[in-house]
C-alpha cells in the first residue's frame, strides 16, 4: 500500500529495523531517569540539532503533541495578548484555543491565494503566532516573511508539516512547534518545541510553573537529561535512528523543493486537473492539494485506492472537491511515479 495521506503519513521503512533494535537493546524496560534512557535523549537531541541545523543555544524539549505546544505557548510565554496570522482551518484552531487561556487574542487572517502582510500587528502583542505550513489548503509562509516579522514580541511558528522537509531559518522565529509524524516519517505519538534564548528568557519573566506542562518545569527536567512525565520513549528511539539516517536538512530540502516542483508541473501540463492554489509563490512544498468537481475527485480516489494508493482528502469547505498529496522525505519517488501514471489515465 502506497499513501499519501499528509498525516499521519508514511513512515520510513527503516522503522520496522529500529522497532526490532529498541525492544532487543533493553531501552524499552529502562526507567526514565535511568542512565540509559539520559544518554540516549542527549544523542538524540544533539543529532537532531545538528541534521536540521539548528543553532546551539536553541533549545529542543518533547511532548505529546503540536496541540499541547499550543497550551504552552499561552501558558508559558504570552503575558496578555496573542496575535494569530493565518489563511486557514489550523491556523484558525489555534488562535481558538489560545483564546480560551489568553487574556487578549486577536487574528489576522487572509486570504489563502494571497501572500501574507505584517501591517496589522498590534503593538501590544506579547506572542505572534504562525501557522507556517498550513495543512488544510496546501499553502506555506515564506522565510522572508517571517524575518519581516522582527519585534519585541516572541514569534511562535507551527511548523508540523514542514520540520525536517523544508530549510528553516530559525533566526527568524523564537518558538518552532511541531509533532514527528509528517515531514519526520516516525509514528505518531510525540511533538517538538524548539526554544530560542529570547523565547527561555520570556519564559522566565513569566515564571509559569502551575502545570505539568509549563514550560519551566519541562526545562528543569530537561537540563537533567529527563523529562517531566514519562516520555515515549520509542519515539525518541525512533527519532534518534531516524537522524542518524537522514541526510542534513540543507539537502533534504533541496530535493523537497525540486519533486514539488516536478509535481505542480505535471498537474497542470499532463493532466486536466487543478491546483487548488493558483498562486505559485503561496504553494506548499510538502502538501499538495489537487481540485476538480466532486465526481471527479470520487472517481480518482477510488480508481487510487482500486490500485492501492490511499490520498489524502480535502479538508474542511474542500473536503469533496479537492485531495491532498504529501510530499514527505519518507515517500520515494517511484511511488510519485506511480502516482503520476493513475493521474495520466
């Protein structure tokens, strides 16, 4: 079975290799403040910081998910007013569920054709945050405007559809969030926090340390080389392994950038499908969403899963008129080959 599905996606097929490694190792038995278990989470931080080129004084902390990092942020960082720039369903979820902690949220949504502008930014703003790749409508913000962004205000940017395809240029935000079962072909089941000086240094004005989840009391853990509740410990195994295979983020994204490109290309001059996004300098390089009447998209999904291909649906107003394509690192190219002869049919 061949799947394009934007997540949960396709995991790397090594997986089942370091699945077998991790229970006959023992790590699996060993306790979370065990030796062991400390040693490997260093290594496996470390690698991860140094495939994705992240720099030094940044700081990587595991949870459960991308949408507990969402309650960390309000909890953690934002004093009194969060400001959401969005141009879709993910974007809007998270400047819903910050209003349920934050004192003040406001948005900025846009369209999703449309490229992102920053001059509607209240100056009150303790937390910026933004949905980098947005999952729902195959769109992405640019690294230029990111770095547009520049301000007192901590920038906190949902990058869970992108981290480890896409080149980052982690200057530009002080928060990066995102979960391991997209662009970083592992299971479900755990996210990332990636924290700058600025972001650790709000963290400590604030000085939250009400939840199990403030980001403080991850930190003091995490400086101990253990966590603040029992981790999946498979899952920074399997992270660990998984960047020890992977080539740095630097060419990963390079050929990302370039199959994406192939892709759209083939849509519109092979095929008499759509793009869902007409403007090219908003398209996503890792989701790609196909548009066509509801028949349409009905007959190519059955004909797909007929031939053992699973695609992605729309989402949300698109849900019957549009499928999505990952393009995650763990997927090959001849399976997008594949892909291309059901397409040309």
């Amino acid at each position: 079975m061949i799947t394009f599905y934007p997540g949960p996606s396709k995991v790397y097929p090594q997986i089942a290799t370091y699945l077998q490694e991790a229970v006959t190792s023992g790590i699996l038995s060993q306790n979370h403040r065990s030796a062991p278990f400390m040693e490997m989470l260093e290594k496996c931080i470390s690698e991860f910081k140094f495939k994705l080129n992240i720099p030094e004084d940044y700081e990587v902390f595991f949870t459960s998910s991308a949408t507990e990092c969402w309650e960390i942020i309000s909890q953690s960082f934002t004093i009194n007013h969060s400001h959401h720039i969005y141009n879709g369903a993910f974007g809007q979820k998270w400047h819903e569920y910050a209003s349920r902690i934050v004192k003040q949220t406001t948005k900025q949504s846009f369209d999703f054709q449309s490229l992102a502008a920053n001059n509607f930014i209240p100056r009150d703003a303790d937390v910026i945050c933004i949905t980098q790749n947005e999952t729902s409508n195959a769109t992405q913000i640019s690294n230029e405007f990111l770095k547009s962004l520049k301000a007192e205000a901590v920038i906190a940017v949902d990058v869970t559809s992108s981290l480890g395809g896409i080149e980052l240029e982690w200057q530009n935000g002080d928060i990066w969030l995102a979960s391991v079962q997209k662009c970083l072909g592992l299971p479900a089941g755990m996210g990332l926090i990636i924290c700058s000086p600025k972001a650790i240094k709000r963290a400590k004005e604030i000085g939250d340390k009400k939840y199990y989840n403030s980001l403080l009391f991850i930190r003091e853990n995490f400086k101990k080389l253990q966590t603040h509740y029992t981790p999946n410990i498979l899952g920074i195994f399997l992270l660990h392994r998984v960047m020890q295979q992977v080539n740095n983020t630097s060419l990963v994204n390079q050929q990302i950038q370039a199959r994406a490109q192939d892709f759209y290309n083939f849509i519109e001059e092979e095929t008499k499908l759509k793009l869902l996004v007409k403007n090219d300098s908003v398209r996503s390089s890792t989701v790609i969403a196909i548009e066509g009447s509801n028949s349409e998209i009905s007959s190519i999904k059955e004909k797909a899963k007929e031939n053992n291909i699973i695609l992605g649906n729309g989402y949300g107003q698109w849900k019957d008129t549009t499928f999505r394509i990952a393009n995650f690192p763990a997927i090959e190219n001849w399976e997008f080959d594949k892909l291309k002869a059901l397409l040309r049919q």
